[in-house]
C-alpha cells in the first residue's frame, strides 16, 4: 500500500462571509505528482496555501507524513513552495541563491558546495553558479527556484502556477522538465494550475476544483475519456453533451433517448440508475460520413448539417448542427482530405458516427469530495 504523505481531513477556509475552500477530503500519496485544477477562485491556491502553512484553515486537519501540522508555521514543516515570481535574491549568485537554505541551516561549506552542484546539474544548468538572477532567462530562473526549492530534500514540494510568466514554448519545454526533476527526485509534488494541458501532461492524478471543492480526482486519462460532471467535461477539453431519457440497459451498454428521439448508447456502468442524464463525446471521436454512407455496425450515429468549418493545419474543426438543433463540434485530422476544397461544405448534410466505448456520461448531481 503507498504511503500517504498529505492529507487534508475536511477542510475548510472562509475570508468572511466567502467559502473559498469547502470541507475537502484529499489523500496525496509519496512521491506523487498531484496537482489541482481550476479556473481563478476556485480554491485551488488557498488549498495549496493551507498545506504550505501560508494561510490558517478555518477548520479541518492537515497531515504531513502522518504529523498533524494544522497549526505548525510554515517553517516547522517539512515542506518548501515554489512560486510564479521566482523570488529570486537579485544581489546574490545563482550559487548562493541555490545555497541559501543550507547555510541558513549552517551546513559546512563543503557539503554546500557539492550539493549546489548536484542540484545545478539536476536543472540543467552546470556553470551558471557565478551568474546574478538579472543575467539569466526566465526558463532559468524558474529552473534555478526550483533547484533552490529541491537543495533541502523537503518531503513535499508545493508549485503555485511557477510557469504562468512564460511564454508558450517555454512553457511546454518546462512541462517536460518539471516531470523529469519530479521522477528524478522521487520528492512528492503538488501543483497548482488553471491550463488543464499543463495539469494533463504532468500530473499522476489531477483533482479537478469548482466553487471550493474538487467534482473529480482521477488520473488525467480517465478524466478526460470519463468525466463525470459537465463542469469537468468541459474544462477539460471540448465535449458534446446530448441529453436524453435513458431507456434501459441491454448487457455492456445502455440506451439513451435524445430530443429527437434518436436513440445513443453507452456503457452502462456509466448511467449509475439515473433517468435522465447527458452522454457526451469528444470532437476528436466522432466520424464525418455522408449520408447515404452505411454506418458501422453498433455505432451510434446522428444526422446534422455542416454549419462551419475552420481549418487549423492538422486538422479541421466543424460545427454540425443536429435535428434537433443541438450544435455538435467534430474535430477531423486532415488525412484523407489534404487541402481545403476537400473538405465537408457549408450546408452539406452528413451522418455522424462514434463508438458506444467513446461515450461517456454525466449527470446533473456533481461528485462530492
């Protein structure tokens, strides 16, 4: 069984009359990459505060380790932050930036110095030790924050949207070496973004937060292929939801009448009992076929017409207005059709298809943490 190295046992914290976090229950496990995800004021940063002990919770337990830490100041815990603005000393060296927590520790020299090294080569960034934070890129400060973060060997390392100052490529490059460090160091990280690519492409499990609480926390492909609140299936990503009556379950699936009475399905362990539910579909699942083209054998299908089409290089996105005039988003990889005269037309009546597998479902109940 893994280690538990943060734990948050209904935890709450009010500014006033605000609930900015809501009673949450949250377990991180050792050596994880955990991070929380939302829009701005969803509680996220408040949480990450209150494990960090910037902020007091107004109730609740927070655990590090199995310590009870609620009340510990943030330097009694074993737990260092990295934050957006890098908050490096700008009159010292990258080696003394680095070094600052152990010679306020007062480690010898020597062990200083080694570990410097160490955590310089860590971040890619061997010989830059004589360097001032003014002579550097931003990449490399945040590189050189994080070293000074890691030089400690916290049990916890807590990253408060740190690449939010740079630009795109960087940021991506970024992405990539955060989860490097973080598999290198095997130290536990808890992030906290609001760009659901950046939580995606690094995080072990993800919980997703709204109005003070997380609606779901699971690894970021089962969040993404099976979100179980509109909330979450549209922050991550872009999903069609059609809502319906749901008929009856016949084995592995369930069916689901819509608007227009044309019957969808999806897997049943999904429906959960409820009568009246929305099955989504992402853009990039659905097939375009024309009309008279046979659909494949058990797949869900619906009738539209091409409202728009905006061609974005690897592919193509379309807007496909359904019968009973629910827009539908299609995203089609520009394979088969290679140039622009190729594609579906503005007004032109196709048949959408989609596996049952690639449906999922959502209610109107969100998930309680």
């Amino acid at each position: 069984m893994t280690a538990v190295d943060v734990r948050l046992v209904d935890v709450a914290k009010r500014f006033g009359d605000t609930l900015a976090v809501d009673h949450i229950n949250l377990e991180v496990e050792d050596g994880e990459f955990f991070s929380l995800l939302g829009p701005s004021g969803c509680g996220k940063t408040t949480t990450l505060r209150m494990i960090g002990g910037f902020e007091e919770p107004s109730s609740g337990l927070i655990e590090l380790q199995g310590q009870d830490v609620t009340w510990l100041p943030p330097y009694r815990r074993n737990v260092n932050t990295v934050f957006q603005s890098y908050a490096l000393f700008p009159h010292l060296s990258i080696f003394e930036n680095v070094a600052f927590g152990l010679r306020r520790r007062g480690t010898k020299s020597s062990e200083v110095k080694s570990r410097v090294h160490e955590m310089l080569e860590l971040v890619e960034l061997p010989g830059f030790e004589s360097r001032k934070p003014n002579q550097i890129s931003g990449g490399q400060a945040q590189r050189v924050a994080l070293a000074r973060a890691l030089i400690n060997r916290p049990a916890v390392l807590l990253l408060d949207e740190p690449l939010g100052a740079l630009d795109l490529k960087l940021r991506r490059q970024m992405q990539v070496e955060l989860k490097r460090i973080q598999q290198d160091v095997g130290i536990t990280f808890i992030y906290v973004t609001h760009d659901q690519e950046e939580a995606m492409t690094m995080s072990d499990r993800i919980a997703v937060m709204n109005m003070g609480r997380y609606e779901q926390l699971d690894a970021p492909e089962s969040l993404y292929e099976r979100p179980t609140t509109r909330f979450v299936a549209g922050f991550l990503g872009i999903s069609n939801l059609l809502p319906g009556s749901v008929m009856g379950t016949d084995g592995d699936y369930a069916s689901v009448k819509l608007a227009d009475d044309t019957v969808v399905r999806a897997p049943s362990s999904l429906v959960d009992g409820h009568a009246h539910v929305s099955v989504g579909v992402r853009p990039e699942k659905i097939r375009l076929r024309e009309v008279d083209q046979e659909t494949p054998s058990g797949h869900n299908e619906l009738i539209g017409i091409v409202r728009d089409a905006s061609y974005l290089g690897v592919s193509t996105q379309y807007q496909i207005q359904a019968r009973d005039g629910a827009l539908v988003t299609v995203y089609e990889q520009n394979v088969e059709r290679a140039n622009r005269s190729e594609l579906w037309s503005q007004g032109e009546q196709v048949r959408l298809t989609w596996s049952p597998d690639h449906s999922f479902v959502v209610h109107d109940e969100p998930t309680k943490s």
